[in-house]
C-alpha cells in the first residue's frame, strides 16, 4: 500500500519568513495530494490539493508543487503569519478521494 | 450551516467494554469515512463507506467494526476495547464524483483504561 513520509515534523519559523514543508509518497499510481491544516484543538480542514497532472498551484500565499519523478510533493507557506499557526498534514491518493494516506504531520510554529 | 458532528466529544472507558462512536451529517454527502489521530501518525483510516449498501476496510480496521445505517449516519464500534485504541476519532465525509475534499467532524477523544 502507500506510504507517505513528511519532513520536518516540526518547524518553527520568524513571522515574515517563508515555511516548506515536504512530503514522498511510495505509490507511483498516486494522483491526488491534498494538504491540510488543523489548528490546536479543532479539525482538519483542506487549504489546497493538487492533481498529477499539474507540478503546481497557488492560491494566495500558499503553493504546492509536484514532482512525479522523484515522487515528492511539498507545501510553501510565503509571508508567514501567526494565524499559520498549526499541524500541517499532506496526503495521497491513487484514485482522488478514495483511501487517503496522511503523512505524520508537521507542526508549524510562527514566532512574532 | 451544514456541518459534521460527532458524540460523544470525550470517553473514558475500561478495557473489554464496548463502545460506539456515532457520526452525522447533514451536508448531504455520500461517502464517509472513519480515521484516528495518534500523535505522530497523521491520521489513518479505519473504515470507509461510499453509500448506505457499501462498507470498506481501511489501513487499520482490526478490532473496530462500522454500520452505515442511513446515508447521514456512519457509527463505529469496538467490540472490546484495549488501551491502545486510547487516540482521537475523526469521522469524515465526501461529494465524491470528482470532489474530493473530505469535511471532518470535531472528533471523539477516547481513553482507555
């Protein structure tokens, strides 16, 4: 089956600095890889996803590329803020939707 | 709004009790699914269910069992529980058909003694 690793598994960046946060997957039939945020104590809730047929997307200050190559995918957060706050999980998929396989997490700490 | 809710928010139970989690939903989804949280896991999914008919095992089904009894509701129960199913619960659903974003509920915090 699939495994997904995340690195690093905790970060701490300057308010104002930028924040990678990377992810390998095992499958190369993968073809989906959502990212998303929970924030201490709530939910999980998406921020972006990306298909296989696209190396990137953006949406405001964060991006996500692709690399089927190597098989690595990563999230960049730009102009960090303390609302950015939080555990950041990637995840893949061979058939969209179906049967996600989250990566460890990353928790993200932006200092003021 | 539409949302997904879970009950209970918190449990504490002992070793060999059974328990059920129970899921719902009103956002009008088909598919729901069924993960925990461990600390430095990520999440990893348990069951999973496309419709009222279908029931699917996931990463790490064992010693867990799920009824989908209509399509807003997906419960999951341990028959006998151990202390290492102690972790956070999170039921979650999909449109599916090419929208993929899973919406989950606030989750069930278990312990096991």
């Amino acid at each position: 089956g699939e495994n997904v690793e995340q690195h690093p598994s905790t970060l701490s960046v300057q308010e104002g600095d930028s924040a990678v946060i990377k992810c390998t997957y095992s499958d190369s039939a993968s073809n989906y890889f959502p990212w998303y945020k929970q924030e201490l104590g709530k939910r999980p809730q998406l921020i972006i996803d990306i298909r296989s047929n696209v190396g990137e997307k953006k949406d405001q200050r964060i991006a996500v590329t692709l690399n089927k190559t190597a098989k690595h995918f990563s999230l960049h957060i730009t102009e960090t803020q303390p609302e950015d706050s939080a555990v950041y999980f990637c995840a893949a998929s061979y058939n969209a939707g179906n049967m996600l396989t989250f990566g460890g997490g990353t928790r993200l700490m932006v200092k003021p | 709004d539409a949302d997904v809710t879970q009950t209970p928010r918190n449990r504490i139970t002992k070793t060999g009790k059974r328990i059920m989690l129970e899921c719902s939903q009103t956002k009008g989804h088909d598919r729901m699914y069924w993960y925990r949280q461990d600390p430095g896991l990520g999440l990893r999914l348990i069951y999973y269910s496309f419709d009222v008919k279908d029931i699917n095992k996931g990463e790490i089904s064992d010693g867990y069992s799920v009824s989908r009894q209509a399509q807003a509701k997906f419960s999951l129960s341990l028959e006998s529980a151990i202390p290492n199913q102690t972790a956070l619960y999170f039921c979650a659903t999909s449109v599916g058909r090419g929208r993929d974003e899973q919406f989950f509920g606030p989750g069930t915090r278990l312990t096991v003694l």
